[in-house]
C-alpha cells in the first residue's frame, strides 16, 4: 500500500460525521483503531507507528469506508492527543501476537500424534524429537509470515525506549501477551511430554522452560530476517521412519535442550 492516503472511491457512500447522528465515543474508537492497525500492518511495523497522523488515518477511513470523521470528533473525546492513539495502535498489535502461530502448532501436534512409537524408552525419546521438528517447523512456517509476531516485538521494544511516559504501556501490553502465549504453549508442552512419558527435570518448571524456548525461537525468527542463508534446514535420520528428515535450526536447539532441562518420567505407562 502507498505511504500516501488514498483517495475517496466513487462507489463507498460518504457517511458524515458533521452531517448524522453522532457516533460514540466506542464506535468512534473501534472505526479509527481498526484502520491505524490496518495501515501499519500493511506497511510493515518496523517503519514505526510515528507516521500514523490523525489526518492520514482518518482519510484511509473516508478512503475505504466512506465514514468522514473529523479531528473534533475524536482529540479529547475519544484520545487526548495523537502520540496516545499511536500506542494504542501499537498495542492492539501486540495483544493479537502469536495466536496464529500457537493454533497451528497445536494442530501440527495432533497431526504428529498419529505415527509416533511409544514402545520403547529409545522409541519414545525419538518420538519427542519428531514432535519437536514438525511443531518448530510449524512455528517457523506460521511466524514468519504473521505482522504480528517479531515485528511486533520490535517495535515495542524500540517505542518503549524512547522513555516517554506513554510507551510503559507498551511494554505492560508485551508482558501480558508473553504471559498468555506462555501458558498456551505450557498446554502443549505438557500434553507432548504426557504422551510419550517424559517430564521436565524437578530443577526447572515448565513455565521457566516454555519461557526459554520462546526467548530462543524469537531470536531465531530476527535472525532468519537477517541471515536467512545461515539457518538454512539440515538432514537427519528419523529413527521413526529410518530416513533422513529435514530440521530447521530451531529444531536441532530445542531437541538439544530436552536433554537438559527433561527427563524420562518413572511413573509413566502407555
């Protein structure tokens, strides 16, 4: 989409803000919201939410909506000025981070559930690391192509150390959507370890675990931005299938780490 704000289209009605009933305050906020969200994640976050005026998001409303809101309609009643809608653009973002990418690493798991061996300690051992590579796989997949994953981080982190007063929220807004995802992924860690009879070691916790393993596969997706040529998959024999397989990267870390932070539970049955 051009940096520049479109041009009203002959066939989207005008509906006036100075001419109709007067929209409230919500309606107002969720019309406004909804197209900064779309402008920036159309631009790619990292040029920044500082470009998002008043002017140009409301002309994208006209643009593509037909509803002519006016400055008076929203400075004081809906926002106090414009640096407070640029967060709150930014941080309806961030609150939408990740769910994309948790819903199909928890359907890549069901999937892999289906042909795992479970027969044997060595078996079962071999059967966490498939579900490691084709959930990691998932993720990279999934992740890679969402605006509202580690562009979003980003950005927040760039805002918040600007200093301003305002961009605490930013960062409050980050640590609750991290706390969300973790428990997500706690759910699925736990439901992958249950199912072939391992268990993390009693030193750590599985929220401390889930928290490393995001950390690591957030500094993975930055640097596949960066260096897609360095991380490129490699192959190793699945003792599954007896074939060699491919493995991203963020695989080989993951399934290196289960050895230190996991361990075989005793009490585990089929």
């Amino acid at each position: 989409m051009s940096a520049t704000s479109p041009s009203i289209r002959d066939d989207v009605p005008v509906d006036s803000e100075v001419t109709k009933t007067r929209r409230s305050r919500a309606e107002l906020r969720k019309i406004v919201l909804d197209a900064g969200q779309d402008l920036l994640l159309s631009e790619g976050l990292g040029s920044g939410a500082e470009h998002l005026s008043f002017k140009r998001v409301l002309s994208y409303v006209e643009a593509t909506q037909g509803i002519r809101i006016t400055n008076a309609s929203i400075i004081g009643r809906v926002w106090e000025n414009q640096e407070e809608f640029q967060v709150d653009v930014v941080r309806a973002i961030v609150e939408k981070q990740g769910n994309l990418e948790v819903e199909e690493a928890g359907g890549a798991l069901d999937e892999v559930f289906l042909r795992l061996d479970t027969s044997t300690l060595e078996m079962r051992r071999a059967s966490l690391a498939e579900l490691i590579r084709v959930t990691c796989g998932q993720f990279l997949e999934s992740a890679s192509g969402s605006a509202a994953t580690i562009e979003t981080a980003l950005i927040t982190y760039i805002s918040a150390a600007t200093g301003a007063g305002e961009n605490n929220k930013l960062v409050d807004s980050f640590r609750i959507t991290n706390q969300r995802l973790t428990d997500r992924y706690m759910d699925l860690y736990d439901a992958g370890l249950q199912f072939v009879g391992w268990q993390v070691h009693p030193a750590y916790s599985l929220r401390k675990v889930a928290a490393t393993f995001s950390a690591i596969a957030e500094g993975m997706l930055l640097r596949q931005i960066v260096e897609p040529e360095v991380l490129t998959p490699i192959e190793r024999l699945c003792p599954l299938v007896g074939t060699l397989v491919e493995w991203s990267m963020l695989a080989v870390a993951m399934d290196a780490l289960v050895d230190i932070f996991g361990e075989p539970d005793p009490l585990w049955s089929a």
